[in-house]
C-alpha cells in the first residue's frame, strides 16, 4: 500500500466570541486541513492548528510545508511507516510542530481505519470518556460571571480562568467565582507567562482559600528556574505548558523537578507520534499530564480525545478549543455532554462527512 493523492486546504473560522489571555487577543483562526489517500482508496485526516506565539508558525508556513516538503516526502511511501515518516519529517521540518501533527494525524488515522477501529482502542483503550474543562478568556468580573454561570448551566463542572495581566483582578475575579457559584465545581486558572515569580507566589496566597487545583504556566517559558521556584514555594500544582514543546523540554523539566504537571498539546509537539514518548516521560517521573488544544477544528480535538482516552495516566484534559468556532466543517466525529467527552465508535478519529 503507497500514498498517492495528499490534498489540502484551508479553514477560516470566526469565533463566536473573541478571548484574550495574557499576550493576545484572538478573533479569528485558520486551520490547514490534510486528507492522505493510498492506491487501494484508503484515507487519513489531518489538522494543523498554527499559532505563532506556541508553535512558530503561520498559515501561510503551513500551507508551504505541504506544498514542498510534505507532498513530495508522502508521496509512494508506505503510510503504515509512521516512525520513519516522523523521523524524516524531523529532518526536513524542525520548526514546523502543527505540520507535522497534521501529517502524524492523517497516518493514524489511516492505520485506525484499516485497522477498522476507533484510534484510542488502537492506542491502548484504557478508557472511553473524560472530562474536560471550559475555558474563560481575560474579561471584566461582570462578564467572567455571566460565561461561568452559562458554562456551569451547560453541565461544565470544570472551569478554567485566564489571568497574567492583572494580578489585582485575577483574585478578585478567582474569589467571587467561588463566593457567587459554590465549590461544587472545579477551578483551574492559567496566567499564560503573566506573573513574576512574586506575583505568582503573592497569587497563590491570596486565593488559597478558593480550592484551586491548578495553575498553569504562571512565569516566562524561558526561565525555568522561575518556574521551579514557584512549583516549591506554593502547594497547588504547578503546570508547565509553553515551556514544553519537545521531547527534551519534558526530559529536562523532569530531571530538574521544575514542574508537577505538563501540558500536552498535539500541535506543540508534532502530533501523536511525539506526545505518546513525551507522556512516557511524565509517567516515569511522576508527573501528571493534562491533553490540551489551541483554537482547533473538531478534527484536531478528536485526534487529542484519542491521545488522553489511550494512556492510563493522562486524568485531566482542555479539549475546547473547537467550541466557538464558527464554520468548522467536522461534525459528529465524538459527542459532548455535561463537561464529559466520548469519542465516535467509528474508525479512525470518527465520521468525516465533508
């Protein structure tokens, strides 16, 4: 069996409503969409979710990478040889991680399909659901009321607040949450690199008494000891996400005891093939592991759904970055209820229908 078509396109999704976190406003996405086709008509899809600021990268660098070298690296190779694909990928697209997550879901993909069965079974079935959180984006109090009341309404019982750019409001937002709403939800917040490590530890002090169970990437990804300082000073986990992008990142974190928890993204680290060797690190360590997502089409979130729903030590996930998407051409490829995701029982990531 030999690839023979590898096509591609673009996706421009509005969001239904704009977020910001701590270094961004985001409006609008593009995804870049692969199908794979073999000799005897067999499909696989992928999904590139760029961003510039965690991946590197552009639309328009994607669309590149397709056009020379994805194409012509895919083209007569064995689908099956997704190892050798990688490693050869690697090679020609070290700066390209969501490129090389788009190549790396088309193939499983395709191997889940000829297998005839959904990718996390072929993963390692360790489970069939998990729960995910919803996030709010950077908003005055008001408005970070009303999302976690219509959130928590939808049957979400995990929310996670965006923070970094004012430490006076992120306590006070974190504080009424749970003062208006309860504790019977669970509360996440992420300062996407806002804090120092003293407005970190300062943070922490503040909210203790709201139960939060993590925070998230609160100093500069460039710093680990700063991020290190911070996991020993306060006793709520500590997570690290963009300061993970690699298969070394995640060894060296680990060695130097930096974090309690990481932060998998299929986009950040090339796709499925990668994350599985990132987890196994976290798992050695004893480090827990969150999936996350950027601002994917459903395609990607299923592929992410796979990932967590196939290793026994992946508890906690972010798969939300599809939810305010407006035009995204995926549908019914897994199913939402009450905060708690369950992958499609078709094949390979689930019914594509385009």
């Amino acid at each position: 069996m030999k690839i023979v078509e590898v096509h591609n396109f673009s996706v421009d999704m509005e969001l239904t409503v704009p977020y910001t976190i701590a270094y961004e406003t985001v409006h609008r996405v593009t995804n870049t969409i692969l199908m794979l086709v073999t000799d005897t008509g067999l499909k696989g899809w992928g999904c590139a979710a760029p961003d510039l600021a965690v991946t590197g990268e552009t639309s328009e660098d994607v669309m590149s990478a397709v056009n020379d070298p994805i194409r012509e690296l895919l083209k007569g190779q064995e689908p099956f040889q997704i190892a050798k694909i990688t490693e050869k990928l690697k090679e020609v697209l070290p700066n390209s991680p969501s490129a090389m997550a788009m190549v790396d879901m088309a193939l499983f993909d395709m191997l889940a399909r000829k297998a005839d069965l959904p990718l996390y079974q072929l993963l390692g079935g360790y489970k069939n659901k998990i729960a995910t959180s919803i996030t709010i984006g950077i908003a005055p109090l008001k408005e970070t009321l009303a999302q976690a009341e219509k959130h928590l309404g939808d049957g979400f019982f995990i929310l996670k607040l965006k923070g970094g750019i004012s430490q006076e409001e992120d306590v006070e937002k974190i504080l009424k949450l749970r003062e208006v709403f309860g504790k019977d939800f669970v509360l996440r917040f992420d300062a996407n690199q806002g804090y120092s490590l003293q407005q970190s530890v300062d943070f922490m002090k503040a909210v203790s008494s709201a139960g939060l169970e993590i925070i998230e990437q609160p100093t500069c990804q460039t710093r680990d000891e700063r991020l290190g300082q911070v996991t020993q000073a306060v006793s709520i986990p500590v997570m690290a996400d963009e300061s993970i992008k690699t298969l070394k990142d995640a060894f060296r974190l680990a060695s130097n005891d930096v974090i309690d928890m990481i932060n998998i993204k299929l986009m950040k680290m090339g796709g499925i093939f990668q994350s599985l060797h990132v987890n196994s690190v976290a798992k050695a360590a004893g480090i827990e592991v969150m999936v996350g997502c950027l601002d994917e089409s459903s395609l990607g979130i299923s592929a992410g759904l796979h990932f967590a729903l196939s290793r026994s030590n992946i508890e906690f996930a972010d798969l939300d970055g599809h939810l305010d998407l407006l035009n995204d051409p995926f549908q019914g490829l897994f199913h939402l209820k009450d905060g708690m995701l369950y992958p499609s029982d078709a094949p390979g990531l689930g019914p594509v229908k385009l």
